[in-house]
C-alpha cells in the first residue's frame, strides 16, 4: 500500500485543530497571554491562510518532492506554534519571575514567525493556489441519519446450511468445527449466521461466544467462557461469610479476577460435564492459543460443539485430526453486485433511479475488483452511499482502478487499498476521529459515551460558536461524526442504546483496526506498546534519547508496559492511554516533561493500591481524567488545578475514597462528573469533605452517586441546567421532593435519572412533567399512598425494590414508549441498606400491555407465586429473564402467545421449575417456540 505522500487532509486537520486551540486558549487564558495576544492572533491568521492552500498543495505533491516537505513544514509549524502557547501558559502557572517565562516565549515566537514567513515565500515560489471550496468541518453535507442493522450475508446458504447440519449432528462425543479463510471473507459473519440460528440455539444446553484474537489473556477469555454458560457463585465462597461475600464478590468478572487460571478452569469443566455446549472462539490466530483454551473443556454430553474461526490452516489442521474444516466462498459478481448495492442505496433510493443501469455498471465493474471478498465490498458500499450522482461513482471508480490496477489476484492487498481509498475519502474532520479508534484493545466494545468524550478532549470535534451551549453542541457534532463513520460502513454498531435508535456501543473488524494503526503509525498519530517492546518503534526514532520529535503525541499501552522514554519524558505528549494493565506508573505524572497531557487513562485489570502524586496537579492542560479499579485514598489536594478538565471518571474505584469537596468545586469546566458507584451500601463509600460548591459547576451534564444533601444546600442543584444524566442518593424523603421539584421546573434536557433511597419514595408524579426523560432508575420502595404517574417518554424503567399493586402495574402497562424493563431486587449486587416491604404474590400482564417492551427481567421477587400472561400481552418481547424467584411454580401459560420471544434466560431458579421448561416437562408447549432457553447457576432447594 502506498505510504510516501503526506496524508494532506490529516495535515489540515492539524492545522484546523490548533487554530481551534489557540482561539480557545485566548479566552480561557487572557490573562497568561495578555502580553501576547497579538502574535497569538498572527499566527493563528497564518495557519488559517496556509490551510486554504493544502488542497492544491496536495494535487501538486506527487509531482514535486518540494511541495511534500513543505506540506509536511506546514504541519510541524502548527505544532510548533501549540507547543510553545501550551508550555508558556504551564510555566507562568508554575513560576515566580514570569518574565523570564515571557522572554523565552517571545524568542520562539519569533523563531516560529521567522518560519511561517519562509514557508510562505516557498508556496509563492511552488505556484500553490489557494483552494475555492469551504474548508471546515461543516457537517451540512453528513446524513444524520444512523443505518438500521442489515444483513450482511448475500450467499451463504449452501455454506451454512452444511455448518448447520455438522452442528446439529448427534455424536458420541464433542467434536471439533474451523472455519478457515484469509481475512474479510466473512468467518466471523458465517459463525454468527449459524450461532443465532433458531435450530441451534434449542440444540444446545448452553452457549457461549468469545473472541481470541492476536494479543489473548487466557484468563480472560476463560473467565467470559465461564460467565456465559453460568456458573454457581455460592459454590466459590464455602469459606467466606455472607455478608463479606457478597460485599467483595457481587460483580462476576470482579470475583473471577481473584481466581487462579486452574480455578476457572475447573469450574468450567464442572459447569459443563453433564451438558451438551455449543462454544464459538472467534479469531484464533496461534496454534498456543487453541491448545491454551481447549483444555478447559470436558467430554460433555454427546453432540456437544467448538467452533473456532481464524486465518491459519496450518492451525485448522492441528487442532483435531478429526476436526472438519469449512472455507467460506468467494461471492460471485452478481453477489458481489447485490450487497454492493445494499450499502450503497437504500431499496427506494435505487428503484426510483432513472440511472440504475448505470449506476449498476459501474457497481459491477468496481464490485470485481474486489475479488468476491465481503469487507471490501461491504466499506466500498459505505464510500458509495454518501456518493448520489453519477459523476461521483465514475471518480470512485477511477480511483478503485488506480489504486487495484497492479494487483491482479492479490485479494488481501485489494482489501488493504480499499481501505485505503475509503479512508482517503473521508472528510478531514473524520480523519483523525477515524484513526482513534485503533488505540482501543482488538475486538473491544467501544463505549459511545467515552469515546465522544475522549474525542472532544482531543480536541477532534470543533468548539461552539459564542451564544452556542458549549458542550450540548459538541456531544451532538460528535455524535454524528460516529453516525457518519458507521454510515459508511467503517465502523459497526455494537449495541444499541435503551431507545433502539441510537448506538450505546461500537466496534472496528480486525483489518480495519490494523488499518488504522499502520496509518497511525505512518502519520506519528499514535503508537501502542507492544507486548514484549523495551523500546519504542516509531517512524524515524533511531536516537538512544528517544527524540521527541519523533514520539508521536498520544501513547497506548494494553498491559501496562513502559518505555525507555517514559522515564525520560516526552514533552510534546498530549494523550496517555492504559487499558487493563497490571502496572501503570503513576510515579512518571511527577515528570515535568508530561505537561501538556490532554488525556490521561489509567484503568488496571485487578484492584491495586496506588497513590496518586500530587504532581498530577501540575498538568494544568488536562481535559479527561480516568483512574478505574484503583484502591486510592484520596485525590491530592492539587487535582483542584486542573481548571480545563471537562470528565473526571473514578467510578470503579474501591470505597471509601475520600474527596475533598474544595478540589472538585474548582474545577469549573467540569462536564462529567462520575463518582463510585453505590453498589454494596447506602452509607458513604465515598465520602466529600469540607463545603461542596457543586453550584459552580454550571456546565455539568452527568452527575453520577452525588448525595442529595450537596445538590440542596442553598439551592445548588438550581444553576446545573445542562445536566443529561443524574444519579442521587438520598437519606430521607424531604430530600426526595425538593429535588423532584427542581428537576421539573429547571431540568428540560435531563435524559436519565438515577434514585435511591433506603426508605420509600414520596409521591414521584411530579416526573411526567420531564418530557425528554427516557431512562429511569428507582432503587427504593413505591409507596403505596400514592398513584404512580410516569413520564410517557421512558423507554428503559428499572424498579429495584418490588412493592407494586395492581394499580401501578397498569400504569406501567400503559407507557407506549418502554421497551426495557428491570423488576425486582438482586440481592447480589443492591446496596445492603435498602429496606424491604411486602410483595405481590401474584402478578397480571393484561391483553394490550406493554406494546412496545421489549426486554423483561424479573428478579428476586420473593413472594411471587403466580404470573399470569394475557394474550396480546407484550407483543413486541424478545427477552425474559427470570431470576432467583424462589416461589414461582411455573412460567405463565400466556408465553406460548408471545411469538416475537427469541431469549428465555432461567438464572437460579429451583431444579423443579427448570424441569417443568426443558423438553418434555410440563411446561414445554408453552415456551417451545422459542429459539434459546438457557439455564444457569441451579438451586437445589
């Protein structure tokens, strides 16, 4: 694939972020820059005016060995120009004689001006023209639009229909299936066709669904195996008392983290030793692997199944002399054609086309070029659909003819160049958004809200215009920048959100991340440590000194390692990302040369004591603080510096942390704000010292485990309008009213909303007054003096303490908008402290109720005996699950009206009841059509 060019539109997004940067630091900073504001503003019209010439300088590139070096002096300028405004704003903070600091900064200005001036001379001398068109990140021409989840299986019937009977075969015993092919064939879609296969799913006792890939922990892999076939907790804490157990084991992959590997291991073989099991290992890349992992598996029942996918044959054929290999084909043209033309059009869109002959020519022609392979087929398809004319495919197509036209049969770097040509496609502003995505572990669900925040403290997403609420807008920018990216099929929606229209998670295939590091790599736009690196490898890095200008400004690390340089220090640093890593060196923040870090991440894979130095309060640039599962003590006193910090996110962390509610009042830019979660007890887990000014932090939009107490003191709560989303715990019910009464008269744009109480709730009508509120959260007693009145907009309600009647019940039934629903108390992972009242014994969903619910879980209702289903009830459901209630006899006979139901999850219920569900039990007929029973974690009793 070819390198040697200057990735043009990344250089303008360079330029385009520090622009952005240094308007931003001129008002954020006016008085640190007061004395030179006016070569601040110079500059900042110079790199304006030398980005309107990129366009043509990248035309002229490739012709010119010159022009490329001058693109690249453009870039290192923008730079240069940062760095210096950054490291002066640092030391003025930090130093006594600011005049020395003045000085200094005054003598690189003028090195700097001294550049900029020969730059332009240069482009005078080049001829380089500046560009007609609009150069900013304007999403006018972005469809806002999120994709509907498709099929992207064109012609694999005959494959999978032959999969499908191998699975399904009874054997002695349990056999081994591959599925072998080069990446982008489709193993992974193939696996997933038949693993949600309706047949499948009630063949099997349990399944199980897990990813391999290149760098595999084999305890994690074995732990998420372990977690998806169930397993009984109980069993694990013979010697543990209860209250203890269930205060540090409540979490499964928490408790998991305290097991040796041989442990999980057992408790896998004896979870599935009488059971016919059904497990996927998808993306196997080493033999070590494979043999790593399969010991964990019993015999089994007869006909059990592994299935694993990966690119190795040699690997296939080792695995198991019996084991039967199955290669996906390649598509044919007119497959090809077929799924090309469902990314790139809608139905519509291409029957009511006056050109579809057309349109079909040219997709046929670019289609063949990628050699009946899914995934280059699949992200040209995204290219195309922001394409609507003519003209535009006929570039594209040029484009793929240049880039393929000396490949001939090399499918997989036809793959690598469609990528290329895609990426080469995005707008500017996406570029690096893009690229960002490949600093997360391979295979990770991507959380939705941490990226946009991660983006935003990057400085990716460009800054409101005066009048425009700051961080409303960003989020919303952001969000369609990922819409965008999903739309052209280079970035796959994971899970969606409680509403169904948006996107809670995403992911990247495997190729299209090591698309994004190599091209990270190349532009010095991040670099991750590798597994067994003492050195740090990046383009150009040749010096013993780990020359900072060649260290790209944004570090990753997936296990915690270090480099040589950490030590030493990187100046230019701006982001620093770990990510479950065992070691993180904390001690290294006391290093002057991190001090313009932007991002900083520090999430350990176990709990592990640290002390934060208070040095951290010296990196004054800091916008994105994440410490996740640390035993700390305390935030230094210093964190009250970090003045430009928009998320601070310790929610992980042990309890009893303290924070001193000075430190966090200062931080008046503050957005997210997300504390320890309250999990195990109602009394302070963490604890806020001295006054708490949270009324200063006016543009806070997620509160998270705050104490009604802060929020009501002289009306705080009053001056945080922008909130988004609220957790709040409350020690008595006067602390409940008032603050319902401020959130319906000042909250218009609050989204999700989070209560606990261990009393009961007064009257909560004054919610349906929240007209945007979709998701809900009630940890407390309904009281029974009151009606239930709820806001129509909800589409995920949680009750965690059961104490409805009949009447509330109808009310619920009534919210045309719910599609998730949560019942009952899980004694496993609820605060200790809430109180419980009494239960309803028997329970009605009535004919017509609940419309559009679409997840039911029922949990720990103790004294329910009875349910009864109507027909026509819940007529969009499906998944249950039915959890730890003990005194449930059977499921209700009304289940076998619920056709859309596609999940039954039976989760510590009795042996009895179990045996009423499976085949030939009582209650059979009743749930027989639905496609996946499962059943785990067993009582005896």
């Amino acid at each position: 694939m070819a390198v040697e060019y200057i990735a043009i539109h990344l250089a303008e997004h360079v330029i385009s972020l520090v622009v952005c940067r240094l308007a931003e630091l001129l008002i954020n900073e006016a008085n640190s820059l007061s004395r030179v504001k006016d070569d601040v503003e110079f500059m900042q019209c110079e790199l304006k005016c030398m980005n309107s010439f990129l366009e043509d300088a990248d035309r002229k590139q490739r012709q010119n060995l010159l022009i490329r070096e001058w693109i690249k002096q453009v870039r290192d300028a923008a730079c240069d120009i940062e760095d210096a405004i950054e490291i002066y704003v640092y030391e003025v903070e930090s130093s006594y004689i600011k005049v020395f600091d003045l000085r200094k900064l005054r003598t690189r200005i003028n090195s700097i001006k001294d550049k900029l001036k020969s730059i332009r001379e240069r482009r005078q001398t080049y001829q380089i023209q500046p560009s007609q068109e609009e150069r900013t990140g304007s999403l006018r021409k972005l469809r806002k639009s999120c994709p509907t989840e498709e099929e992207d299986v064109v012609s694999m019937k005959d494959v999978a229909m032959n999969l499908k009977a191998q699975l399904l075969k009874e054997e002695d015993q349990h056999r081994i299936i591959s599925i072998v092919g080069m990446g982008g064939l489709g193993k992974t879609t193939l696996a997933k066709k038949v693993y949600n296969d309706i047949d499948v799913k009630k063949h099997f006792d349990v399944h199980a669904w897990v990813c391999i890939s290149q760098q595999y922990v084999v305890r994690e892999v074995l732990s998420e195996i372990l977690i998806q076939v169930g397993f009984e907790r109980k069993s694990l804490g013979k010697d543990t008392p209860k209250r203890e157990f269930l205060r540090e084991k409540s979490i499964e992959r928490e408790f998991l983290k305290r097991l040796e590997e041989w442990e999980i291991i057992d408790l896998i073989k004896e979870e599935l030793k009488e059971k016919k099991f059904f497990v996927v290992l998808d993306d196997v890349w080493k033999i070590q692997a494979w043999y790593d992992i399969k010991r964990a598996f019993p015999e089994g029942r007869g006909g059990s199944k592994l299935l694993f996918t990966t690119r190795n044959t040699e690997l296939a054929s080792s695995a198991d002399r019996s084991c039967s290999s199955i290669e996906p084909p390649l598509l044919t043209l007119e497959e090809s054609w077929e799924l090309l033309r469902r990314k790139a059009f809608s139905r519509e869109d291409f029957r009511d086309s006056c050109h579809r002959l057309e349109f079909e020519k040219l997709g046929k022609e670019m289609a063949r070029k990628c050699g009946g392979l899914p995934l280059p087929i699949i992200v040209l398809g995204g290219l195309l659909s922001s394409k609507t004319t003519l003209v535009e495919w006929k570039k594209v197509r040029n484009d793929v003819n240049a880039k393929l036209s000396k490949l001939k049969s090399q499918e997989q770097y036809a793959v690598e160049e469609m990528l290329d040509l895609s990426y080469k496609e995005l707008p500017f502003f996406l570029k690096p958004c893009f690229l960002y995505l490949g600093c997360f572990p391979e295979d990770s669900e991507i959380s939705t809200k941490k990226l946009i925040r991660l983006w935003i403290a990057e400085g990716f997403v460009p800054a409101p215009t005066r009048g425009e609420t700051e961080e409303t807008l960003m989020e919303e920018v952001a969000e369609q920048y990922l819409g965008e990216l999903i739309n052209r099929s280079m970035v796959q929606v994971d899970k969606k959100d409680h509403t169904g229209e948006g996107v809670k998670a995403c992911r990247l295939h495997d190729l299209m991340r090591d698309f994004c590091i190599s091209k990270a790599r190349n532009e010095n736009f991040f670099e991750i440590m590798a597994h067994r690196e003492t050195n740090i490898v990046t383009a150009g890095s040749t010096s013993v000194r780990y020359s900072t200008i060649s260290l790209p400004r944004r570090m990753v690390s997936h296990y915690g390692l270090q480099a040589p340089w950490m030590e030493q220090g990187h100046p230019n640093l701006r982001s620093l990302l770990f990510f479950k890593s065992n070691t993180i060196p904390t001690s290294c923040l006391r290093n002057k040369n991190f001090k313009l870090l932007r991002v900083l991440k520090l999430v350990f894979f176990r709990s592990y004591k640290v002390k934060i130095p208070s040095e951290i309060g010296s990196l004054v640039h800091l916008r994105y603080l994440e410490i996740r599962r640390a035993i700390i003590s305390h935030l230094p006193h210093s964190v009250a510096n970090l003045r430009n910090l928009h998320t601070l996110d310790i929610r992980d962390c042990p309890f009893n942390v303290l924070v001193f509610g000075g430190i966090i009042s200062k931080l008046v830019r503050l957005r997210h704000l997300l504390l320890p979660d309250w999990h195990e007890t109602l009394e302070d887990h963490w604890r806020i010292l001295s006054p708490f000014r949270i009324d200063k932090l006016s543009s806070l939009e997620t509160l998270k485990s705050v104490k009604a107490k802060h929020l009501i003191r002289y009306d705080k709560v009053l001056k945080l309008t922008n909130l988004r989303d609220l957790g709040i715990v409350f020690d008595n019910v006067e602390e409940v009213t008032m603050i319902l009464q401020f959130l319906s008269s000042k909250f218009s744009r609050l989204r999700s909303l989070r209560m606990l109480i261990g009393d009961e709730f007064p009257s909560l009508d004054i919610l349906s007054d929240c007209k945007a509120l979709y998701k809900l959260s009630l940890w407390g007693n309904l009281s029974r003096k009151h009606s239930l009145c709820l806001p129509k907009s909800l589409s995920k309600l949680e009750l965690r303490r059961p104490l409805l009647n009949p009447d509330m019940l109808a009310v619920l039934e009534k919210l045309d908008n719910l599609r998730i629903l949560l019942y009952g108390f899980d004694r496993y992972s609820s605060p200790s402290g809430l109180r419980r009242g009494p239960l309803m014994s028997e329970m009605v969903f009535s004919s017509g109720g609940f419309p559009k619910l679409e997840i039911l879980t029922l949990v720990w209702l103790e004294e329910l005996e009875e349910w009864k289903v109507e027909k026509d009830a819940m007529p969009n459901l499906k998944r249950l699950d039915i959890i730890e209630t003990p005194k449930l006899k059977m499921v209700p006979d009304g289940l076998k009206y619920v056709t859309t139901l596609q999940e039954l999850n039976i989760r510590r219920m009795s042996r009895t009841f179990e045996d009423r569900v499976r085949v030939e039990g009582e209650d059979f007929h009743k749930v027989q059509h639905i496609p996946s029973i499962t059943f785990s974690q067993t009582q005896d009793k």
